[in-house]
C-alpha cells in the first residue's frame, strides 16, 4: 500500500477509534447517549486541534525540522550529551 494511502487509513481508523471512545467513556459516565455523542463529536476535534499546537510546541523546542541542527535531543527536560 502506498504511504499516502496508507496514513491517510491510519488517520481514518484512529479518529473513528477516538470518537467510539470518547462515546463510549461518556455514556458510561452519563448514561445519555444525546450527552455522549456530543462529547463523543467534540472531544476528539479539540483534541486534534490541540495536538497540533502541542506539535508546534515541540518543532519551537527542538528547533524546528532542519537538517542543520546539532542540539542534542530533549530527554526529561534535559539536554543529553553526544
């Protein structure tokens, strides 16, 4: 399977994973499925929003995606030594 096709499937998968989930613990919790598939719907897109501000985060904290960059990897907060 081509990589495209294949992340594009992965994504698919892990949303609807997601959301079954956020459903799932929410009728648990509540036992109303009108409550559950709103969590169920929005739960998942804020936090798919978010990881990708959380990414942002991390491409500032690493130094962005260049090549050129020797910083040694983050760990714990930490620089490790070469």
């Amino acid at each position: 399977m081509r990589t495209l096709q294949r992340d594009l499937l992965k994504t698919v998968s892990f949303a609807v994973l997601h959301f079954a989930v956020a459903f799932g613990v929410a009728y648990a919790l509540t036992g109303s499925l009108a409550i559950a598939t709103g969590i169920g719907l929005i739960e998942p897109l804020a936090n798919t929003v978010a990881f990708y501000f959380h990414e942002r985060a991390w491409r500032r904290v690493d130094g962005g995606d260049s090549p050129r960059n020797n910083a040694a990897p983050m760990c714990c907060g930490l620089l490790k030594a070469r």
